[in-house]
C-alpha cells in the first residue's frame, strides 16, 4: 500500500511538474506574441501615419502655416510615441523581421540572419534609422538588381550596430552615378541623423553589398 502511495504520489508530481512547465511555455508564447504584435502596430504608425504627417508639414504641401505647423507639431509627438513604444529589447530584430516579410509579399525572398543580436537592445532611434535604411536597400534590390533574393543580416560592431545587405545581381558602378541621387546619398541621409554611416560596394555584373552602421 505504502509502495502505491509513492508511486501515486510521484507520478503526480511528475504531472504537475509537466503541467507547470506547459503553462509556462504557453505564457512565455503568448508574452512574445504579444510583443510582435505590438512592434507591427508601432510600424505601421511609422510607415504610414508618421511618415505622411512629415510629407505634409514640409513647405508645398499645406499652404496654410498654421495648419502646417499643427501638424508639424503632431509628427513630433508622433514620432516620440513611437520611439518610447520601440525602445525595448528584441524590437529591432522584429522590425527588420516585418521588413522581411513585406518584401516577400512583393516578391523578394529575404533570408534574415539576427543570430548575434541575442540580448543586444538598441535604442529605439537607432532601431528605426536602420529599419528605413535596411527597408530602402531591399526595395532597391528587388527594383533594380534582377534577382528575387537578397541576404539581411545585423550584429553588434564597433559601439553599434551594423545591418548588412548583400544581393548577387546585376550590380552597378557606384562611380557612374549623379552625385544626391544614388542609393548611397538615400541612405546615408536616415543614417546621418542618428550619427552612422553607409558603405557600398558594387559592380556591374558583380552584386551589391551595404553596410549599414549606427551607434548605440
């Protein structure tokens, strides 16, 4: 009898033990589904909202100054939400994730490499600079470079954080083209403000690769 009330009682600790570890597992999922949820949504205010209230409080596109300063003033607050709302661990590895996927429902598969990011939380200025740049260079592959891949990968280096992309197309000479309207001058322009750099290589038939960096 005694040897029954053992073997009960340890298979159901054994049980429960499983069970808690279920549960677990089950809150861990739900707290992370959460979270890319709301880095979608925090993007979505990014790509769409904020960036049409930026547009449309520059000079030409509202003549009315008041009207125009009011929605200056909005993007402002805007653009600080979603910053505050960014500014936690793991949204850059997310963001470049959503990234991916919009280029894939457009046609450009994109094999993301995050592994190095592991426990790494750039300030959220940093997350979007590299984002808008990162999201740039993809669209220009999937325009201009003639192949339906590309490779985006991002680890810490040098006190920052560098964002790569790397495609296998047609290339071009960085040389031959008209200085403030190439890829470079685009994307250096969103990394400048948060204080990084842009470097590109290319060639004619040979690829293209950029190195996108932006301090911590």
């Amino acid at each position: 009898m005694v040897v029954v009330l053992l073997i009960t009682a340890w298979a159901f600790s054994l049980i429960s033990w499983r069970l808690a570890n279920s549960l677990r597992r089950l809150s861990r999922d739900l707290d992370q589904a959460r979270e890319r949820e709301r880095a979608r949504n925090f993007r979505d205010l990014h790509d769409r909202v904020l960036q049409t209230l930026e547009i449309m409080g520059r000079e030409g596109w509202v003549y009315d100054d008041r009207a125009r300063q009011h929605i200056s003033r909005e993007a402002t607050w805007l653009r600080r939400r979603i910053e505050d709302g960014l500014d936690r661990p793991g949204e850059l590895v997310e963001a470049l994730r959503a990234v991916a996927d919009q280029q894939a429902a457009v046609g450009l598969r994109v094999d993301l490499n995050t592994a190095g990011m592991d426990g790494a939380a750039p300030p959220a200025a940093v997350t979007m600079a590299l984002v808008d740049a990162a999201r740039e260079a993809l669209t220009n592959v999937r325009k201009h470079a003639g192949v339906d891949c590309a490779v985006l990968r991002a680890a810490p280096a040098e006190a920052g954080v560098m964002v790569t992309v790397l495609d296998h197309g047609r290339g071009f000479d960085p040389a031959a083209v008209t200085a403030g309207l190439g890829l470079r001058e685009s994307l250096g322009a969103r990394l400048r403000e948060a204080g990084g750099w842009t470097h590109i290589e290319s060639a004619p038939g040979a690829g293209t690769y950029v190195e996108l960096w932006v301090p911590n």
